[in-house]
C-alpha cells in the first residue's frame, strides 16, 4: 500500500525518505526501527538516498544504511550502479 502511494507522489516520497534516512540516527530506539522497517518498503526511493547517506552521511548512519540496501536486494542494484557511475 506504501509503495502505491509513494510511487504516486514521487516529490513527497522523496521528502520522506529523507525525514526517515534521519530518523535511522534518532536516539530514541523505536524510532530508528521504525524507519528501518519503513525504507525496505520505499526501495524505488530510498535507495539512492541511503546510497549518498553512505557517501555523504553521518557515520551513525552507515551500518543502518547497508543492512537496509541489503534487505532491499537485488532490487537495490540498477539504483547502485546509477549512483555510483
């Protein structure tokens, strides 16, 4: 049901996945597995965002990142290879 939705609003999809590539580094535990469990279910989005979270962000933030693209899969490859050529 997510993915319908933020395939639909791509501008705002954008804007979330950001607020929850944040919220990965958020003190309060339940938050961060909150938007763990939220980003696998953005992949389309979220992963060329967590691949410059991984370039460009916070080192808290980069073992989440990678078990996320990992969760994702082979999905999050053609996104990978994007950002990084």
């Amino acid at each position: 049901m997510v993915r319908c939705h933020v395939e639909g609003l791509p501008d705002l999809a954008d804007e979330v996945v950001d607020v929850l590539v944040n919220a990965l580094g958020d003190a309060d535990n339940d938050v961060r597995l909150m938007a763990g469990q939220s980003l696998p279910k953005m992949s389309k989005v979220a992963v060329p965002v967590l691949i410059k979270s991984l370039q460009n962000g916070k080192a808290e933030l980069k073992p989440m990142a990678i078990k996320i693209l990992g969760d994702i899969g082979a999905e999050a490859a053609p996104a990978e290879m994007d950002a990084v050529s």
